[in-house]
C-alpha cells in the first residue's frame, strides 16, 4: 500500500482532535499531526472570509483513502471541509513500513483468510 499524508483544516483544535483521534482510533490512520494556529483566506458564498483554524495531516495509506474521506465529513462540521491527499514519494522506509502496518487493520482488502 502507498502512504499518503492527508491535509486537513479544522474549525478549531479541539474538533482537529477528536477528528484524528477517531482516525487512528479506527485505524484509518497511523498517526494525526494537530498544528492549532493557522489563519485562513477564501470566499464561501460570495464573500471574502477569514478563519482561524487548525491544521490535522493524518499519514495513512492509499487503500484507506476513500473510507477517510467519508469518516472524516460524518465527523467535521464544515459543509464542504478541506481533505487532501500527498502522496509521498520517499521517506524514513522504517516509518513508511510502520505506517504502512499500523493502517493495514483498517484495510479490509489487507485482512488474509484463514484456510481451513
């Protein structure tokens, strides 16, 4: 499985949290970053807005993408949250291994069958 890192901006630090939490929690992702101080620039519905917000990057791997994204709108409060994936083209290959092990419970496709 390919790792990715996940971008993702929150409300605020404690939903950043909660959100990463559930995501290592349910094994979608290895490990949630919180960086709780980012401002934010964009117009929603016309309008010129400006946020404070936090920023979670998840490390998890390609095959979870999908279900991610899913859990991660059930869990946000924003209408249309900002999740994007990177992909990640090198790195420590210990913690790519680790990453790759940690988000394997979480793929049902990783799951081997007992012959029996």
């Amino acid at each position: 499985m390919k790792p990715l890192l996940i971008y993702i901006t929150a409300r605020d630090k404690k939903q950043a949290k909660r959100i990463g939490r559930k995501l290592v929690e349910e094994r979608l992702a290895a490990c949630a970053n919180i960086s709780g101080g980012i401002d934010s620039f964009y117009f929603w519905e016309g309008r010129l807005r400006r946020d404070h917000e936090a920023v979670l990057i998840v490390k998890t791997s390609h095959g979870l993408l999908n279900r991610l994204i899913k859990r991660v709108k059930s869990l946000h409060s924003y209408s249309v949250p900002c999740i994007v994936a990177l992909p990640v083209i090198g790195g420590n290959p210990d913690f790519l291994a680790w990453v790759r092990k940690e988000t394997a419970a979480g793929n049902p496709r990783s799951k081997r069958r007992s012959i029996t």
